[in-house]
C-alpha cells in the first residue's frame, strides 16, 4: 500500500512529527512536574519547550488528518474527494486504523485552540495543553498501529 508517493511521503512525515512530538511532549511533561506554574507563567526555558511542543502537535495532526489519512482511505477505495473529516476519522476508526474518531476529533480541536494565545486566561490555557499532552499519547499509539499496518 505504501507504494503510493503521496502515502510514502505522508508517513514519513508522522513518522518524523511523532518522534519530535514525544521529545517535546516529555520536555513539557517534565517541567509541569517540576514547576506546575510554567503552563500558565512560563519561564524563558519553558517557553521554548512549551513552544516546540505546540508547534510538533499542530504538524502531527495537521499532517495526520490533511495527509495522512486521505491517502490510507484513496488506497483503501474509501476515500471521496471532498469527504468531510469526521467520515474520514468514522472511516478509518471502523476499520481500526485509528483507535478514537472522537480523540481525532477532539485532537483537531485542541490543533484549533493552541493557535491562540488566551493572555487574559492561563487556567483555559493550562487545560488545553493538559487535554493536548493527554491526547498526544493516543496519537503515538495510533501512529504506531498506523505504522505497523503499513509495513514500516
């Protein structure tokens, strides 16, 4: 199945964006642990882990979600030109692909929501990076299985 250009670029993109997406993941995992305040009052250091850590995540499932998962479903026969997301996330959910639509779903949301700021508000911007550490472990678990399927 990988022998689709634009499906052999596309995992070698997850594939790229999800270990870059751990390293980072554990940097801000590490620095909530030691200073819990650095999600909402961030520090110089944390700011640039904070930073890479966002970056990573809106690639990873940029990349999944307008690349990546279109190609697996063209290569299936399951994918219409134009198909909305959440039949694409259904789709590939009901054939195991992925292990939750509902976390690709709550994912791109989160994708949405890390491209603002929220200066007036660092307890939304605690919970939405809390949600997108949360959801960054089921990305690594379904880019494995994705991985795996693909032969790679």
């Amino acid at each position: 199945m990988t022998t689709d250009p634009r499906l052999a670029a596309a995992l070698d993109e997850l594939v790229r964006n999800l270990h870059y997406l751990a390293r980072y993941a554990e940097r801000v995992r590490t620095v909530a642990v030691a200073r819990p305040e650095s999600l909402t009052d961030p520090n110089l250091a944390e700011v640039e882990a904070l930073d890479a850590f966002i970056l990573r995540f809106l690639k990873t499932v940029d990349a999944a979600t307008r690349r990546l998962f279109p190609a697996i479903l063209q290569g299936l026969g399951e994918y219409d030109e134009g198909m909305p997301l959440i039949d694409a996330l259904n789709r590939l959910e009901k054939l195991g692909w992925i292990g939750s639509a509902l976390e690709w779903r709550t994912a791109r949301e989160r994708r949405n929501q890390l491209t603002h700021d929220y200066p007036d508000a660092p307890e939304i911007r605690r919970t939405i990076l809390r949600s997108a550490l949360d959801l960054e472990e089921r990305i690594q678990e379904d880019g494995k299985r994705i991985i795996k399927r693909l032969g790679r």
